[in-house]
C-alpha cells in the first residue's frame, strides 16, 4: 500500500515526537501539530489523509477541532484519541463524523491497522467522487 | 444499617437521650394539661351548679315539709280545742258536773277522734276540780295555785307548755272557759303526750333528720329522737327571735362544737309560743349530692388516669417514631457524606488518572521506540538483545496495565450529563448496543432486540438513560461472561407507559440478594471488580426521571430488569404518533 500522510494532533510534544518518530520509521509520512489551532493551519497548506485527535487539549477541544476539520476538507479521515473511555464523546465524536476511536496509550500496530483503514475508506471515497465527476463531465 | 459507635458518638447519643426525653416530657405535659384544664373546669361548673340546683331543691322540701307539719299541728290543737268549747257551749255546767256523764263524753270523743284526750274534768272558779272522768284519781284535786288555771281563768281558752304535774307524767292541758250563773268554770282536757308526740316524731328524714318543738324558755315539747341541748345555740338564738311570724319558716347552717355541720328548719307555731325545729346533718341532707360528687370524682379520677396513660404512651410512641426518623435521617446524611466523600475521592482519582495517563502513554511511547531502534541491524548481534526485547515487553505490558487502572477510575468518576434532550428511545437503545456489540460477542452473547418503532419522542436527560442501560447490559454481560447466552432488550408502550426491559438468561440472583441489589454499595463481584454503585445509580436516575425500575429474577433461568416510565411526563410536547416534531 501507498504511503500516506498523517497529521498527529497532541498538547503532550514529548508523546507527539516519540510517535511522530515511530510512524516515520514505518514510512507514514507523519508529521505533529501541539494544539488544534495550529491543526487548523497546518492542513490549510499542507492537506493530509488522517488526522489523529487527542480529544482532551488546551485551547480547542478534540470535538471542536473535528468539527472544523470536517467543514474545511470533509474528505480527511479524523482518529480520535481519548484518555479514557468516555462514551458520550465517543458517540458525539463518531456523529459528527470521525472514522473511530482509540484510547491512550494504543498498541502501535493497532493505530497503524486503523489509520490503513482509514486510509483505504478515503481513497475509496475520493475514488468514487472522481468517477461521478468524470461522469458528469 | 447499624451505626458505627464511637466514644464521641456515643456522647452524642447521650446528649439525644436527654433531647428525647425533654421531648417526651413536653408532650406530656402539653397533652396533660390541653385535656385537664377543660376536663377539670367543666366537671367543677358542672358539679357547682347541680350543688346549687340541689341544696335548693332540698332546702324548699324541707321548708314545705316543715310548713305543712306545722300547719298539722295547729290544725290538731284547734280541732282538741273546737271539741272541748263545742262540749262546753252544749253541755251546762250541771250536766258535766255529773261524772258519770263526762265520762260518757270522754268515751264519745276517744271513739270519734282517737285516745288523744287521756282525760277530762271540770273545775269551778276556785280551782277544786268538780268532776273528773280519766284514769286517775283526781276528784276533787285542788288547781287553784297552778300556773296554768290562773292562765286559764284570765282568757277564753288556753293550751298549756308541757308539764308533769299532779299525776306526774308528761301531759299538756287544753282548757276552755265557760261562765254559768255570773261563775266562771273551766272544762279541762289532758291531751296523751304520746300521741301528740308521734305528730311530730314522723317527721323523720335521712338518718339523721328529726323534729321537735320547743316553747318560749327553751323546754323541749316533745321527746327528740336523738339528745337536744335545748340551752345552747343555735336553739338560744332561735329563741331570742323577735318576729315570730305564723306563716314563716326559716331556714339556717350551723356547725356545733364536734364540728358537725346541720342544717336547721324553724317555724313557730300556737301563736309563736312554741317553736317547731327540723335538724339534719348537712352531710346527710345533701347526701344525693355527696353521692354524685364521688361518683363524679372517681369518674373523673379514671378520666385523668386515662388521659395520664394516654398521654405517656401516645407520646413515648411518637417520640419514638421521631427518634427512629431521625435516626434515618442521621444516616441517610451519613451516607449522604459518604457518597460525597466518594465522589470527591472519584474526582481526586480521575485527575491523578489522567495526570498519570499522559506520562504513562509517554513512557510505553519512548519503550515502543525503542525496540523500533533493536530492529536495526547494529543491534541485531548485542548479546543482551533477548533481555532487551523481554524488558521492553514488560514495560508494555505494565503500561497496559495502568491504562486498565486508570480507565477504571475515570469511568467511574465521570460525570453524566444531565441536559434534557427530545431523542427516540429506540435509537438511544440502539446507539448503546452498538457500543456494547464488541464485548457481547467476545463474550459469546447473542442481543437481540424488540423495539416498537411506534414509540413517541421522549424528553429525558439522554446520558442519563445511556447510563442507566448501559449500566444494565454491563451487568448482564458480566453475568453472562462465563457461559454466553442471549440478551433482549425490549421497548413498548403499555396503558400509557413506557416499558423497557433488558433480560438475559444467565445464572440468575438468588432470591435472598434480590432484594438488596439496588442498595448503595452491594456486590456480588469480587473485590475490586464492582463498586456496588451502578444499579443503585440506575435506580436513582430512574426515580429521579419519575419511573420505576423492577427486578424479576429466577436462579438458571435469567434475570429480567424493567424501566417503567409514565409517557405523560416524559413524552416529547407535540409527539403524540411517534412522528415526533
């Protein structure tokens, strides 16, 4: 499979660079943001395929940034990342659209089996808008 | 739930003790004295009054009673005298001089008024009796310096005081003057002392009412029934009377020296000469009313006694009851406090857990890390790459470990969110299933569910009913772990009311835990496993949302949990089809 991009999103850089590093080692082209904010403005230059979320940050929370996310570029796939399990946010989470959820600390192979899925659903996505579009045209 | 004890508690306890009984003790004197007071002052007016109503009742049949002997008794001595002056005018002085012919009137008179005259006899100017018809030898008996021929000489007729006499027995005289040839004379009658006593002895009333009468220098005039002391008061008294009106009788109390109380008739009579004196204890005059003042007493001793014991018991029962509520209430805040505590330990812990989440998620990071590193191939040939690796793991495996731990804790402590939303139950249901879908099929549990899609839009707080289900599909998950099973979940609507029903068929509650499992802190789990909380929790929340939930539940059968919830209260305003909005 391709290699694809991946934007972690996580006020706890001492965790953001240790994954980043992780994901890297395992050809995910991964990069790391510290709060949501800079999310936001990072995908605005940079767009990416899967946005994995802590859901408990400084400054914007995990839900309003999702929600943000998926009004500028619908097609990103969002990963929340929860602390515990909190099944409100969780239900809210996957209402408003995030692909699933994971709870800290994950299994590395786990995240990287959800981010693959993820992955696919997008570009099966994107592969059907492109065929409606060609259609169209 | 027995109450801890401790030396301070039990000061407390101590200091309750002491409240209680004040408060027993203030109720029962309110009690006393709200029922005494009235009890008391009525059975006073009431007996004051009857006392009243009676002593004059008794007083007027005295007084009539005393009137009409009197008026007898001077009847009685008009009629003797009308005999005597009818036997005077009739007869001549000649004719009853002869003694065989006063005998004769003698005789005629006992048979037509009875033996009151003993005897008769005439007697000339100077006293010397000239004829004498009676038991007695008194032929010729000289009265000429008696007191009472010098009263009879000087009127028209006379009645004697009682006296003894020639014959020396007691006896009275009723004498009529008469003249013949310019020489008065006097016809004499002896009236039976006797028999003019018993007149007046039948006055008797009670057992110690009698009469007797008494003339103007105190000499008693007939026998009493019981000793008089003629010369001492009140009789004195009585005597000194200026007024001796006829018709009047007067009546008057007075205690003698042994400090018995009487109560004393008078009327005077034989034209104020003599004195008519009825005399009867108090005590036994008025002794109807003595008898109705004990009965009333004992009545009214009882009626208090009643209202003692009532009082008491009535009293020692509400303060006990006061005292038990109370006791709840004590422990109700205990537990109260302690749910607080707990909740804050809750809090306390979810912030250490989540603190300690990061650094955790950090350090199974950092270890992840470097194993990535052990893959490259300058390590390949360490000879400690093996420990290495089993470190790492380890570290991985512990680092899972506190996330279980922390997972726990924040769980636990989370808080529900209590805004009321309008939500259809069945997706609700629905949404809450899907989550639990993973751990059901892990644990082999088939859910299968009968929702009734017609159900109105409620309005409820949705986390709190998520909690409530979710809480109720845990546990039959839980109890179904070992064995699998099938699970059930059900909605309808019955008579108005919203029915929801989560049964499973797994080893059941033994009958003796089914009715504590909604109390606060029992388990059945193993330590650490349960906190005890969740069906208490559901059990609140559901009260709180103004239903009902209820447990049916056979050993090897299943356990069936029913949420029963008016739909008038929770039904969504506007939805009445289940179209909601």
């Amino acid at each position: 499979m391709d290699s694809f991009k991946v934007l972690f999103v996580d006020d706890e850089t001492e965790f953001l660079d240790t994954l980043v590093k992780r994901m890297k080692r395992r050809d995910v082209l991964a990069s790391g943001v510290g709060s949501g904010e800079e999310a936001i403005r990072f995908l605005e230059t940079s767009p990416v395929d899967v946005v994995v979320l802590d859901v408990k940050m400084p400054g914007m929370d995990g839900i309003q940034v999702l929600r943000e996310i998926k009004r500028r570029h619908p097609l990103t796939e969002v990963i929340m990342l929860t602390g515990h399990a909190n099944v409100e946010v969780a239900i809210q989470g996957m209402e408003l659209g995030a692909f699933d959820y994971l709870m800290k600390p994950m299994d590395i192979d786990e995240l990287i089996y959800k981010l693959q899925d993820a992955c696919k659903k997008k570009f099966v996505h994107e592969e059907k808008i492109r065929k409606m579009t060609h259609g169209g045209a | 739930m027995p109450l801890r004890e401790n030396p301070n508690q039990r000061g407390q306890n101590d200091e309750g003790q002491r409240y209680y009984r004040t408060l027993t003790r203030n109720m029962v004197l309110t009690i006393i004295l709200v029922s005494f007071i009235p009890y008391v002052i009525v059975t006073a007016i009431l007996l004051y009054q009857f006392h009243a109503s009676h002593r004059e009742k008794v007083i007027a049949h005295l007084e009539g009673l005393v009137k009409k002997h009197k008026q007898n008794i001077d009847a009685f001595l008009k009629e003797k005298l009308g005999n005597l002056s009818s036997l005077a005018k009739t007869f001549s002085y000649e004719e009853l001089s002869n003694e065989e012919f006063l005998k004769n009137r003698l005789e005629m008179l006992q048979q037509a008024y009875g033996p009151f005259f003993v005897d008769l006899g005439v007697i000339n100017a100077r006293g010397i009796q000239i004829s004498y018809a009676g038991p007695f030898q008194l032929v010729k008996a000289s009265y000429g310096d008696s007191g009472w021929f010098k009263s009879a000489m000087k009127r028209e007729y006379y009645i004697s005081d009682v006296f003894s006499g020639l014959r020396g027995l007691p006896h009275f005289i009723i004498a009529v003057r008469e003249n013949w040839l310019g020489d008065p004379w006097i016809l004499r009658g002896t009236i039976d002392f006797v028999a003019f006593n018993n007149l007046v002895e039948q006055i008797r009333i009670g057992q110690t009412g009698f009469a007797f009468i008494l003339n103007r220098d105190g000499e008693l005039q007939t026998k009493p029934s019981y000793p008089v002391r003629a010369d001492h008061e009140p009789y004195a008294a009585i005597l000194k009377r200026e007024k001796r009106a006829e018709d009047q009788v007067s009546t008057f109390e007075w205690t003698d020296e042994s400090g018995v109380k009487s109560i004393y008739v008078t009327a005077f009579l034989k034209g104020g000469d003599w004195v008519l004196v009825f005399q009867q204890k108090v005590s036994d005059a008025f002794s109807d009313f003595e008898r109705a003042l004990r009965v009333t007493m004992v009545v009214l001793a009882l009626g208090l006694l009643a209202i003692l014991t009532t009082a008491f018991l009535l009293s020692r029962r509400m303060v006990g009851r006061i005292a038990n509520a109370d006791r709840e209430k004590h422990m109700m805040n205990e537990q109260v406090v302690e749910t607080g505590k707990l909740a804050s330990v809750g809090e306390l812990a979810a912030g250490i857990a989540h603190e300690i989440n990061n650094p955790v998620a950090i350090m199974v990071e950092e270890a992840g890390w470097i194993e990535d590193l052990l893959e490259d191939d300058d390590f390949k040939d360490g000879a400690n790459l093996k420990e290495f690796r089993r470190a790492l793991a380890q570290i991985r495996t512990q680092g899972k470990r506190c996330k279980e731990i922390t997972h726990k804790l924040l769980s636990f402590a989370r808080k529900t969110d209590e805004r009321v939303l309008e939500f259809d139950i069945g997706e609700v249901i629905q949404d809450i299933v899907a989550l639990s879908g993973q751990r059901a099929k892990y644990s082999n549990v088939a859910v299968k569910l009968n929702l009734d899609n017609a159900l109105p839009k409620v309005r409820l707080s949705q986390a709190e009913l998520q909690q409530v289900l979710l809480n109720l599909i845990n546990n039959a998950l839980d109890a179904m772990e070992k064995q699998g099973g099938s699970l059930e979940i059900n909605s309808r609507e019955e008579d108005g009311i919203l029915v929801i029903e989560v049964a499973d068929n797994g080893p059941g509650i033994p009958a003796a835990n089914l009715g504590r499992i909604f109390d606060p802190f029992f388990t059945t789990k193993p330590v650490g496993k349960g906190t005890g909380l969740g069906l208490s929790i559901c059990y609140g929340i559901v009260k709180k949302l103004g239903g009902e939930i209820e447990v049916a539940s056979t050993v090897g059968v299943g356990t069936t949990f029913r949420i029963k919830m008016p739909l008038e209260k929770i039904k969504a305003k506007g939805s009445e089809n289940g179209k909601g909005e």
